[in-house]
C-alpha cells in the first residue's frame, strides 16, 4: 500500500533557480509542510514537503521521531533530493550563490556568542 501525503500548511518555502548549460534560468519552488503525526499505528511524526519546477511534483514525507527531527530531516533530505534531481536534469541550482542552495547551516556560534560567564572565549 503506498501513502498519499498532502503539503497542508506551508511552513517554509524556497525558490531557488535552474541555471541550463545555455544560462536560460528558470524557478523551482520548494515547500516544507507543517510536521504532523504519522496515521499509521504505531508511527511517529512525518513532515511533508513538495518541489516544484524540477521533474516529480508529488508531495513526499520524511519521518522522525518527534516533530523537529522530522523538519529537520525534511531539510536534510530535500538538500541530497535537489542534488540528486538537478544532476538528472544537467541544471545547476542557486540560491543566493550560497553552497547547498543555503540549506545546510552550521553557524560559527562561538564567535558571534559572547562566552558565558566563568568560560573562556577559546
């Protein structure tokens, strides 16, 4: 039996660009669902997410345990998806020339935070 998923409320969405070996630019519009309980026995949380404008159009799901795990593995696999999907089409996609299109964040908290208090800078 294969699930049918719908986007519902959109809690996050991008739109990023398909650059076409001849430069020719075109939209693809990616949107994150709100995280919502699994219907199946048993499941957890499941958030739904969709990408338009780059091939599959069908609202698809990623699961975790609770509902941040499973935005957050949302995020993660939407990543590794458009990676995926732009190499079958021989597009290249940019978001504000930022590497994985802004999507992978690792801030350097250490050097924005000032240290706590009893704690060195190091």
């Amino acid at each position: 039996m294969t699930m049918t998923y719908e986007l519902g409320e959109t809690v996050a969405e991008r739109q990023v660009d398909a650059i076409a070996e001849d430069g020719n630019r075109t939209p693809v519009i990616v949107k994150i669902g709100k995280p919502q309980p699994d219907p199946m026995p048993g499941g957890d949380w499941y958030c739904p997410r969709q990408v338009l404008g780059l091939g599959d159009e069908s609202v698809q799901a990623t699961f975790g345990v609770d509902s941040l795990q499973a935005f957050l593995l949302c995020v993660y696999g939407l990543r590794l998806n458009l990676a995926e999907r732009a190499e079958r089409a021989s597009v290249e996609l940019d978001w504000l020339g930022l590497p994985d299109l802004g999507l992978t964040v690792d801030p350097q908290v250490h050097q924005i935070a000032p240290p706590a208090p009893g704690r060195s800078s190091n």
